[in-house]
C-alpha cells in the first residue's frame, strides 16, 4: 500500500488527545455525606469495572475514529500492476464486424459496449498520450496517430462492417510495434485464426465481449436442382439451412421473393447445431436478371437474415455446327431460338476452328469422314469445349470417327426402323423434362448404321435394348443421321428437350449463383463486349476493379470486403452486361466464442499478453483504473472512520 500524501501522517499525533482525556480526569468531584457506606462501597465495585470497559471502547472507538480520518487525507491506494509512463502510444482494435450486433446484455450491443470500453481508455491515459483506433474497414483515419479529442469522435462514428478480420491481420496493422494494444472484440473461433508467434515488445491486452447465448440460424449455401436449366426452364432452389446456436427453432417462416416479389414462404424447424434443406420451385419463364431475395426472421440476431442470389438468363449457349455441306438442317431449326442459343454453322471445308474453344456444344453432322486436320482440330480443343453431338453421315468411315471418339463404333446394314423404347423417367438427364411421367408417350422410330455394344446407360434406346443415343463423358453419339429415311426422331415431341439438354449439359464457366465478399474473383461473360473501356460495378455504391478479358470472360479482381452484401449490376457503358450478388462470409455468421485463455494461447500465449475479465463498460473502466492507477483505498478510510464515530456515540448513549 502506498500514500497519496504522507505528508498528513503527522496528523496522527493527534491520537494523543483522546488518550490525555482518558488518563486524567478533569472533573470536579462532589462529595456526599452518608449514615451507612457499606452498600455504597459494594455498588462502587460493580460500577467501576463497567465504567472502565466503557471507557476503554470510547477510547477505542476515538483513536480508529482518528487515525481512519487521517487515513483518509493521506489517500492511500494498491500501486498500480502496470506503469503508464509519460509518452506512450496506445492502439485500440474495436472489432466493429456484424457478429458484434449480437446483445451481451438485454437491449446492449456488444459494438456500442465496445466503444464505451475504449472511451474508457482514451480518458484513462494523459493528455500527451497518442493513439491508434483499428476498425474492421481498415480505414485511412488508422494509418497515423491522433489525439485523444480525435479518437473520441471517431469512436462516435464507429458503425458495423460486413468486414471480418483475422488475428494476423489486425497485428498485421499496428503502426507502433513498441506500444500497448487494446483488443476489443467477441474473438470468434471462426475467424480469429492463429499465430505461433508475435514480437514480445507489443503489449496486447485482450478484452472479450461475452456474447449473449441465442440460436442464430444462417444460409449455409444454396443450388439450383438443376443447375443446367436453360431458357426459364422448370427448376427448384434449395437452401440449406444452420442452427448454429444451442437451442430448438421451430416454426421460423423462410420466404423466397424474386424480383421484389414474394414468391412461395414454408416453416421449418431446426434442431441445434444442425443442418435443413429448404425446396423453393421457381416460377417458370424466368428470362433477363432476376434477383433473387431468401429471407427469414431470426430475432435478436437479424444480420444475417437475408440471403442474395441471381438467376442469370442472359448468357447465351454458343453452339457450333459442322456439316458436310450448306443445306439447313435440323440442329440448325431447334438451336435457332436467338434467345438462349448463339448457333454457327459451318462446312467441314470452311471451318474457323479457333471458334470450338468457345462453344458450349459442338455437333458434327452428317460428315461421312473426319479428316486428319479436323479431327485433330477437335482433340486439341476438346478439353476446353463443354459438350460434341455426333450425327453419323450417310456412308460413315468407322477409322475417321475413332479418331475423336473412345466408344468402339461398328458400321452395320441400315434395316427397317423400329420404335424407340420409353425413356427412363429417374435418368438425371430427364429430370424436370416432363411435366408428368406417363408410359403413353409417342415414341419415335429409327433404323441404325451405328451400334457400341450393350449399354445399360443409354439415353435413348430401341426396345431390343441397342443404344439409339449414348452419352460417354462429355460426347454424345446417334445412331444414325437425322434424314427421313433412317428416323422420324426430329418429328417427335422428344427431340426438342433432348437437343436442349445436351446442349446444357455443355454449358461451361457457369457464373455462380452468389459470391462470397471474400472472393478476389469475378467472372463474367464478355462475349457481347467491344469496347476496350473498363466496365463498372454499381450497386449500394460504384467501382471500377482491375479487369481483364480472356477467351470471352471477363475477370473482375476485387480487393477483399471492396463491396458490401446485395446486387451488382455490371455495367458497360449504359449497358448492363451482368447481374452479381454478394453475401456474407458464413464464418461471420458462427457465433462460437474463444475464452480469453483460448486466444491468448491461439497468439502463443506468451508474457506480454494479458486479459481483462470485465464484460461491461462500468466493470472494465474500474478495472482498468485499478490496473494503471493503482486502486484508492480513502473511501474504504472515510467509511472507517463514520463507523467508529457511530460507535462512540452508540456506546456513550447506550452502554451506562
């Protein structure tokens, strides 16, 4: 213990007054004539011993009285743990993520305590103290130092970030490397990361914030059942959903909205710790950019309550046609719908073949005999071309077919056309092609110059179980051409859907459904582009990343957290080329916690970090005073010194 003011010690003399009053008696006696002295001197000797203790408790109770109340002049206090110094620099990290919305008390955030918490600090420390205030946003004001006026406005104006930061980044931002560092935050397993080591001249001082315990429920991911579907085709979105919390969730309403539009809503329920899939059938007939919107209401924990997604039916399916010679065709009439397909057709003799990089389906028909210029054409390209239709010619060369192909082909006699068998309703490739499954369909007929043996897989097949149309990774093989005379498949109600499924079974670089705000790439179809100016992104606001375009795509770099969740538009010009959606990281949506001791031991728990055990703003200013100032003792002093003069006067009132 030490003094504020030793000096007032000397007041202790003063004890000796009460002492002086004790020992000497300066009252004047009276005496008393008595007949009879025998009782009286029995009634003295009783008396005598209870005056005496009441004496010695007045005392008693004068010197404490006396020596507290010198005490309390004196100011005496705990010397502090931790010496401030006259010149210091001091950085606050106030973790300003969305998980810091999450209560730690009722109506209290954990953002808002963490500021009070470092007002705390910046009132704490001298006038000539400079600081370093660290947000999430990294923003320009955390590069250089200010004074404790200017902290304490920008700690007005700290708000929440969809930025998430790890441990190495934040010391990663630390100007000063000789200074103390306040760390003000929720410490999210998640996110916080580890670090085997940091320099020991960075004294870190971690204060969590213990988050209340609530469910939250968040959209862990989402995919389309049929994430091939072209030209608004029938199609289902599932969404699944995360209870990360420790407690049941039942009858929370889950509404999909596309467009601004409310279009279907269930109740689920959600065990904790668990996972649900959510089915939402889209409308159909969907064209152009559709946003898309899953929502819910997941109170008190509401930030990640939004989920976006787009549904992309601009881009165009590039199909590319090579044919013995000019006549329409067929594939040239089904692909002809200039809305979803961008369809080129070409004579095997006048082929630009730098056009099979970029087709999405490549259909070879009608060639009798692949020469060793296009067949070699097709395997240098084949990896980077999605799907190929093989359509025999009429007079098919076995050898120049196996060339491109891995099925072993065999020529036969063209006999009398037979019907097709009825397809298989659980194949993937039929999935939501038909409205309803009924054994009653019209089936085409076929009479085939091409056979691969048995296979169990075929797509189509003849009722002798011969394939008619087999899939062997990305190429597709008919068993004969498409004229009259060999099959009426072209005429059938079947030919439509099954040309559009091949033909999205090759679409490639599909954009996805939603990105990350963590993802350092964009890509985005470029075909229409001609211009060499850069394109932008507007959406909450407006930038221009770095870009460049290859093969047909363009790739957008975005610098980490440069957006925030929601729709961008991406725009050329006046143009809209794109439609991209943004969400939260999912990690900032697990609310587990570390305890102090678990991230102190995940930054190497070595001597120069230390843990404040406070959870609000009032517990961590005392704690803090106690920890730099040293703790004041002369309250408990004064409080001392009220008692014992209470005491006095108890005694001399009641005690006779």
């Amino acid at each position: 213990m030490s003094l504020v003011y030793p000096s007032f010690l000397w007041a202790l003399s003063a004890l000796a007054v009460p002492i002086i009053i004790h020992l000497f008696n300066f009252r004047k006696t009276t005496r008393i004539y008595f007949s009879n002295t025998r009782f009286l001197k029995q009634v003295k000797e009783e008396t005598t011993q209870k005056r005496r203790l009441k004496q010695y408790l007045v005392l008693a109770s004068r010197l404490l009285f006396l020596f507290f109340l010198v005490m309390a002049f004196a100011q005496p206090f705990l010397p502090a743990k931790e010496e401030m110094g006259q010149q210091q620099t001091i950085s606050i990290y106030v973790d300003n993520s969305y998980s810091m919305s999450s209560p730690i008390a009722e109506k209290t955030r954990a953002l808002e305590e963490a500021v009070r918490m470092a007002n705390s600090i910046v009132d704490l420390f001298p006038a000539t103290t400079t600081f370093q205030l660290l947000t999430n946003d990294f923003s320009p004001f955390s590069n250089s130092l200010k004074t404790s006026t200017e902290i304490t406005d920008l700690l007005s104006q700290a708000k929440l970030s969809a930025v998430g930061r790890s441990s190495s980044e934040v010391l990663g931002r630390i100007k000063e490397k000789k200074s103390t560092l306040f760390w003000l935050s929720d410490f999210q397993k998640s996110t916080f990361g580890e670090l085997s080591k940091i320099d020991t001249s960075l004294q870190i001082r971690l204060v969590p914030l213990s988050l209340e315990k609530y469910p939250n429920i968040f959209v862990d991911s989402v995919f389309l059942e049929n994430p091939f579907a072209i030209g608004g085709e029938k199609n289902t979105i599932h969404a699944r959903l995360h209870n990360s919390g420790d407690k049941n969730v039942e009858g929370l309403v889950v509404k999909l909205s596309i467009n601004g539009l409310q279009t279907a809503a269930t109740s689920i329920s959600i065990s904790p710790d668990s996972f649900t899939e959510v089915p939402f059938d889209l409308v159909s007939g969907l064209k152009g950019n559709n946003k898309v919107v899953i929502s819910f209401n997941d109170f008190p924990i509401s930030f990640d309550n939004q989920f976006f997604l787009t549904l992309n039916y601009t881009a165009k399916l590039n199909v590319l046609e090579i044919k013995a010679g000019n006549q329409p065709s067929y594939i040239e009439k089904v692909f002809g719908n200039k809305d979803v397909f961008s369809f080129k057709s070409f004579s095997a003799s006048n082929l630009n073949y730098s056009l099979l990089a970029s087709s999405d389906l490549v259909v070879i028909n009608g060639i009798d005999r692949i020469d060793e210029a296009l067949a070699g054409a097709i395997n240098s390209y084949k990896p980077n071309f999605g799907a190929m239709l093989l359509i025999p010619g009429l007079q098919p060369d076995i050898s120049s077919y196996q060339k491109i192909l891995l099925a072993p082909l065999t020529k036969v006699a063209q006999g009398e056309m037979a019907e097709l068998d009825k397809p298989d309703f659980q194949s993937p490739f039929f999935a939501t092609v038909f409205e309803e499954k009924s054994s009653s369909i019209g089936m085409p007929h076929a009479s085939s110059i091409l056979e691969w043996g048995a296979d169990r897989s075929a797509i189509l097949k003849f009722k002798n179980n011969k394939p008619f149309l087999s899939q062997f990774e990305n190429t597709f093989i008919l068993a004969c051409p498409l004229e009259k005379s060999f099959t009426d498949f072209f005429n059938n109600a079947l030919f439509v859907p099954v040309m559009y499924r091949i033909a999205a079974s090759g679409k490639k670089s599909e954009q996805p459904l939603y990105y990350s705000l963590t993802s350092p790439t964009i890509i985005v179809p470029s075909d229409s582009l001609t211009n060499e100016e850069p394109v932008k992104l507007i959406g909450d606001q407006e930038l221009i990343p770095s870009q460049r375009q290859i093969n047909g795509k363009l790739f957008l770099e975005l610098p980490k957290y440069a957006v925030s969740p929601g729709f961008y538009k991406v725009v050329s010009r006046k143009d809209t080329i794109g439609l991209i959606a943004f969400d939260l990281d999912k990690r900032e949506s697990a609310l587990q916690q570390l305890k102090g001791e678990e991230a102190k031991a995940a930054l190497g728990g070595q001597h120069n970090i230390s843990i404040f055990k406070a959870n609000s703003s009032e517990t961590f200013s005392a704690e803090i005073k106690e920890r730099y100032l040293g703790k004041p003792l002369w309250k408990y002093a004064i409080v001392m010194s009220l008692i014992f003069l209470l005491a006095e006067v108890l005694l001399i009132r009641f005690l006779k």
